[in-house]
C-alpha cells in the first residue's frame, strides 16, 4: 500500500487534480436545459454553457499559498512593464492574459515541491472566519486546481492597465513642476485605485449574477484555463471505451494544447515583423500605393498616422486587439467597425474639406512645421494630433497658456486667441458624448424592467433558471457593508487628499464626482456587460469640471481622474467576480484577492512611474525618439482644453454667478 507521501507526489495526482472531481448539481441536466431554454431570450445560456463547466466542487481549494506567491510576482511584473512601456510614443501594454500560461508550469512546480506540513493560524489574524475548528495553513494544499489558476489571472489583472492617478501626478509634478509631497502622491494613488471597490459591490447585483450581463471577454479566459485543467478523454475512458471512440473516429485530430502552442509560436515570431522589423505593417496606404503622385490632401486622408487611414490595412495584432475582435459578440464587432467607418473614413474627411469648425485645413500649414522644417506634419496639414493651435495656425504647447498659478495667462492667450482642435479631435470627443447618451438610453429601453425587480428582491431569490448563479449560492458572500465602508473610507480619504494634497478639488466636486460615478455605473456597465465594448467617461467628466471649474487646470485634472478610475476601476473589478461567478470561486476569496492586488500594484505603479521620470524625464519632454510621453502629454492637453479655454465660451452672466458660487 502506497503511503500519503506517495500519492501526493504522483504524476496522476498533480496533473488532472483527480481528487477534486465531486460535482454538485442542484437539478438533472435535461431539468436545467430546459428551463433555460424557455427563459434565454437572446442565447446566453448557449454561449456560456460553451465554455463554462456547468458543475463545481466547493471542497477545491481557491486562495491559497500558491496564489499568493505567484501572483505577487505577476503583478509586480506587469506592473512594471507596463508602467515603463505607457512612455513610450505608442503605447505598449502587455496582456494579464500571458499570466495564465506562466503560472500552470510554476504552480504544478510548487505543488510537486512544496511541504505538505499544516500549520494553525491564530483566531486574531482570521477576524471573519465562521468556522468552530481553528483555522488552518498549509504551503501545498494538493494539486494546482483551475481555481488557483483563476484567482492568479485575477491577482495579475490588477496590473494590467498603470493607474490613471499616475497621469495626474506626472502632468503636475513633472510637466507642470508644482511641488506636490510624496505622501500626497501616494495617497492619491491610493485612493483613485480603491475608488470603484465600493461602486461595484453596490452593483454586483445587476451586473454580475443575471445571466444576459455575459462579460465576453471572460469567455476566453476561461477557455484557456480550462484547457490546461480538463483532462484528456482517453484518460477518463476504459480501454474498450478508448477503442470504440478510435474506431469511431479514425481521423488524427490535433490535441488543443498542441494547437495552442503552434498558433502562440506563429503569432510570437509575426509580431516581430510589425513591431521592429517592418514597422510598415503596421498601417498600410492602399491609397499611399496605388497612387504615390496623388496630392497630400489625398495622401493625408489615406496615412494612417497623418489623416484618418482611407482604404488602409493594418497587419498588427496589437492594433486589431483594440477593437476586441475575439472576445466581442458579432453584433457589437459590427456596429464598432461601421460606427468606426462613418466617423473616421466618411464624416471627419467632409468636414475636413469644407472646413466645418472654420480652420480645419489650414491647421498645420506653416512651412515651419512640415517636412523642410520640425518634420511634425511632413504631409503639410494637421489632422491626426491631439496638439492645440494658435490664431496663425502653428502648434503651441499646454504650458505656455499657463501662468505659475496653474490659471490660464490672459496675456499670452490674447495672443493667441482663438485656439484651435483639430477636426479629428472634435468628431472624436462628438462620439464620445454619442455613446454616453446611448449607453443610458440602451440601458432604460431594454432592462429598465428587470433592474427594477433586482432592486425590490433579494438576489438568491432569482436566477432559478440559472445553474451557475444556484452554485455559487453554497459560498457565503461578501457582506454589503465591507464595500460600503470601503466607499466611506476611500471618499473621506478623497476629500483630505484633494482638498490640502495640492490636487485643487473642492469637497464639494468631489461629492459631485461620485455621484456621478454612481449615475453612470450601471448603464456603462450594461453596455459593456453585453457587448465587451468600454465606454469612456472621460472627456464627459472633462466637460463637466470645465464648466464647473473655468480656468482651474488642476482641479479639472482631479475631477476627471476620480470620475473616471471610479467607473474604469470598478468595471474592471466587477468583471473580475463575474469571471470568480464563471469558475465558482468563494466570493470572499475573490475580494481579498482583488484588494491585495490593487494595494501592491498601486505601490509599484507609482515608485515606477516616478523612477522613470526622475531619470530620463527631462529627456522625454525634450522629445526622446520613441519615448515622449504621448499619452501623459495629450491628458495635460485634454484637460487644458476644458479646464482653461471653456471658461471663455461661458455666457458672462452665467460665468459671474458660477464664480460667486466658488467663492461661497
């Protein structure tokens, strides 16, 4: 007879968990199939039950030691990586996604290694535990199971994106130079990256339980997972069912591990070519080709990196990802590549020709600025910047409106005056305001009924005709006053940061913030639920601070910070449980998880991000090749736009009142 040692070192035990195999099933397969057939109305069901094991075993363990360890190190790294990367001119980011095949090799390694030893915790560190027998530790709780896998994704998701905070901060204190203390900083991180806790535990209830909020970015996630956890059919099968299925099918198919390992293998050594060997790839003229002779308002409308990219192809994984064209249902893939269609190949241009805002094609045009002089618009025209223009058509930078207050200089603006966007910019910012509205409309016309009856019942009285909602409701849940006390925290810590941290943001915008925050959650978060398209709020949040606030730069930075980390961060968060609600992990689990990942890398983001700008800073804002800070420069630009220059389009009466108000 084998001993306890034995069996927990072999092959068998540590491969395909086969000690984790119990099923729990509240009803029959055929009871639960067709009961959803009655109640799906747009093949929900269908589309998860494809992907999404329809069983759990509540006895595997989640959160472990494993977990943490490999996690920690996933999020320290891309964390890193991408904050380092978000300086570049073109941004790059690499996808939590590749920590799902990183951590099965080092967690089938850590259970093959790890002692099995079981050590007693203390009551005092486990203040939340139900259990009568004290609780307990061990470094190998037993085979690396597909749960761990996912609480690790989820761990590394945190990362996955550098902290919106850390453009707020960067634009202050390195692009502006106001002396802001580190402390302040660091809170302030904090706090942006903590904000959207609160929302998404208040709004669990209708974008994670109900069956239609699908998450389809989840869906591959969970297939890769899965794929390194099921075990082969040859493994389960007897030896005379294994010659039946041979005789059945005779063709050799492909194993999916092998698949996947030759496609990840192509399209490993392709982005090679688009990225450093033939950056031409990237974005191809078709017009640019097939007529090289044509004018430059030709040529402009075809360059992608120009104009609008007419008739261009793009041979780049990372700019087709953008658009989500494997995780998206067709409908919305369609509806963003037509929506994307009308505006970019169609409108922007006529606008352009007949110049709708009044100096569309002149902007640019000063010798000085093309190809015989800075080389910023070699093509001769502007279109496809996010750069501000004075009254003689000729790029000026943020700073120089800004007087050492951080308050628009009336003198150097008299100067300039009027200050011009490129027609690019207001068709995008006219888009953004499009979707916004759409998202609330959307939201009332199809599911105003059922979030009426979520908001009037409790949440284990619903979803009978879901399975996968009924095995979740064996994990006790996360009660509604930790996200609520969350909230609290965080927005008493907002309004102390805001208010004295050098941030400029008046308690009163902070509060209106939130609530803002709170208005537009769950439409966005519908919209994004069903269709795996984001919404952002950001140039919303900008508009409204402008008026708000006229000429205070600063607090317009702040506000649109808050507002927006408040919904991005709480979305994120919300399609983490919704991805914990797929593979049945305790929701409890899950939330300490997510709160330990956004601690760590909120830390890391800021002393990387800091790091890097104390060493080559100066370079980058001199204009380092490759590495000039677009994304952080066209958020100060952003928000000057709004902050600094709204203030002169408000009625005086209107602008006098609001100014009595601030005063008050």
């Amino acid at each position: 007879m084998s001993s306890p040692e034995s069996t927990l070192r072999s092959p068998k035990w540590r491969d395909r968990n086969q000690e984790f195999e119990y099923e729990f099933e509240p009803r029959s397969e055929s009871q639960q199939m067709q009961e959803q057939s009655e109640s799906d109305r747009f093949g929900v069901f269908d589309i998860v039950d494809a992907v999404v094991p329809r069983h759990d075993n509540a006895k595997m363990p989640a959160l472990t030691f494993r977990v943490l360890i490999i996690g920690a190190v996933s999020n320290i790294a891309f964390t890193t990586i991408n904050t380092i990367f978000s300086f570049r001119t073109n941004s790059f980011e690499i996808n939590p996604f590749m920590t799902i095949l990183i951590s099965y090799p080092l967690g089938v390694l850590m259970a093959a290694t790890l002692p099995v030893t079981t050590f007693t915790i203390p009551r005092f560190f486990c203040p939340f535990s139900t259990s009568l027998n004290p609780p307990t530790f061990t470094l190998n709780p037993g085979p690396f199971t597909v749960k761990e896998h996912a609480l690790i994704f989820i761990f590394a998701s945190a990362a996955s994106n550098p902290s919106y905070a850390m453009y707020n901060i960067i634009s202050q204190k390195y692009i502006l130079g106001q002396p802001i203390g580190w402390g302040w900083c660091l809170l302030f991180s904090f706090v942006c990256q903590f904000y959207g806790y609160g929302l998404s535990g208040l709004f669990r209830k209708f974008l994670v339980r109900p069956a239609a909020m699908l998450w389809p970015a989840n869906l591959s996630v969970i297939a890769v997972i899965n794929s390194f956890h099921s075990p082969k059919a040859s493994d389960t099968q007897s030896p005379e069912e294994s010659e039946v299925s041979k005789a059945l099918s005779p063709q050799k198919f492909m194993s999916r591990h092998k698949f996947f390992w030759i496609a990840a293998s192509i399209m490993f050594a392709w982005q090679w070519l688009p990225s450093f060997i033939a950056p031409i790839l990237s974005a191809v003229s078709l017009i640019c080709l097939i007529a090289p002779n044509a004018n430059n308002r030709v040529k402009l409308f075809g360059s992608a990196a120009q104009g609008v990219g007419v008739a261009s192809l793009t041979f780049d994984w990372t700019l087709i990802s953008g658009i989500g064209p494997i995780t998206s249902p067709l409908w919305a893939l369609a509806n963003n590549l037509f929506g994307r269609l009308i505006f970019m190949w169609m409108l922007v241009p006529i606008l352009w020709s007949y110049d709708a805002f009044g100096s569309d094609n002149l902007l640019g045009t000063n010798p000085a600025d093309g190809a015989n002089g800075t080389g910023e618009f070699p093509l001769g025209y502007a279109l496809n910047t996010f750069v501000l223009f004075a009254n003689d058509n000729s790029p000026i930078s943020t700073a120089s409106l800004l007087d050492g207050s951080m308050q628009l200089n009336q003198t150097i603006y008299d100067l300039v005056k009027p200050v011009h966007i490129t027609t690019l910019l207001a068709v995008n910012y006219a888009s953004k305001f499009l979707s916004m509205t759409a998202a609330v409309s959307h939201m009332f016309l199809w599911y105003r009924e059922e979030i009426y009856v979520r908001f009037t019942t409790a949440a284990r009285d619903l979803d009978e005709n879901d399975i996968h909602a009924q095995l979740m409701d064996i994990y006790p849940e996360v009660p509604d006053w930790w996200y609520i006390c969350t909230l609290l925290a965080n927005s008493l810590l907002a309004l102390s940061v805001c208010q004295w941290g050098g941030f400029e943001l008046q308690w009163w915008a902070v509060v209106l913030s939130t609530a803002f925050a709170l208005t537009m959650f769950l439409p966005i978060g519908v919209t994004q639920a069903i269709s795996g398209q984001s919404i952002a709020v950001n140039v919303v949040a900008e508009l409204i601070a402008g008026y708000l606030l006229p000429g205070q730069l600063v607090g317009v930075l702040t506000f649109k910070t808050l507002t927006y980390m408040s919904i991005y961060q709480g979305l994120n968060l919300i399609q983490d449980l919704k991805l914990g609600h797929y593979m049945k992990l305790p929701p409890r689990d899950v939330f300490w998880t997510q709160m330990m990942a956004s601690l760590l890398a909120c830390f890391v983001n800021f002393v990387t991000a800091t790091k890097v700008f104390e060493t080559i800073g100066e370079k980058i804002l001199n204009g380092l090749e490759g590495w000039n800070a677009a994304s952080y420069q066209t958020f100060l630009m952003t928000g000057a736009v709004w902050g600094e220059l709204v203030k002169l389009t408000l009625p005086a009466c209107f602008a006098e009142k609001l100014h009595c108000c601030q005063a008050q």
